[in-house]
C-alpha cells in the first residue's frame, strides 16, 4: 500500500483528521500514529471541543477518547450525529481502555463506527480506519 493511501486509493493527506483526547502521552501516541499512515490530524483535548471543531470544519474521521473531560466522547459523538445534516458526518473511531464486546455493541449504537481498545497499536488503528473509511 503506497504511504498517505488508503485500499481505496484516496488521497490521506487530503482528508481531515481529528483527534479527541485529554491524555497528553495518548494524544502524542495517535498523532504519531495516524502521522506513520499518511494523516497529518488536528487535535483536541475534550469532547467540548471536538464538538465545536466539527460545526467549523468538515472532518472526514475522527479518532474520539471515550471517557474525557467536559463532555465525554459518548456525549460528544451522540450532539456530533444529533447534528445530521447541519454538518459534515465524519467517520468516529472510539478508543477506549474498556472496549470489551459488550462496550462495543453499546458504543456503535450511539453512533461510533469502530471501538478500539487501548493501548492502541499501529495495525489495529490502521485496520480499523481502512474498514470505516471503506464502508463509507
């Protein structure tokens, strides 16, 4: 796979990013992570402003900490998809450090494409946003 592409061939480089999380180490963890895939993200500490960010810019995927400050990514993901038409509707990885099956079946009803759990590891984040983005 050509660095800064997705299986579809879309440009990454081109698409908008953001990441939501209150953890410093975690934050730096993702941006290297998502740099290493071709993405270069904005980033957010909360789900306050991860909300505020998407009514000012079309993200195409965001990567939303479950359990933050302020507004949580449960609450932030949940006003995001209430927004329906009035923004663009990204694509919301959760990542959370209590991703089990049940977690994941209650966060995707609430409007997450994907859970991963944390720690997150390269090929998972990878694997996880190829199959968000190709089903998209």
């Amino acid at each position: 796979m050509h660095r800064g592409q997705d299986l579809t061939g879309t440009d990454r480089n081109s698409m908008r990013v953001l990441v939501a999380e209150d953890n410093e180490l975690n934050r730096k963890v993702l941006t290297a992570f998502l740099h290493r895939l071709g993405f270069d993200p904005d980033v957010v500490n909360d789900g306050q402003e991860a909300l505020e960010r998407v009514q000012a810019v079309n993200y195409d995927l965001i990567l939303m900490d479950i359990r933050m400050p302020r507004l949580d990514g449960i609450a932030a993901t949940e006003a995001i998809r209430g927004l329906k038409t009035e923004v663009h509707q990204p694509r919301i990885i959760g990542v959370s450090a209590s991703a089990t099956a049940d977690h994941k079946l209650n966060h995707l009803a609430i409007g997450l494409d994907s859970l991963l759990s944390k720690p997150v590891r390269l090929e998972e984040l990878r694997c996880a946003i190829d199959e968000v983005l190709a089903s998209h």
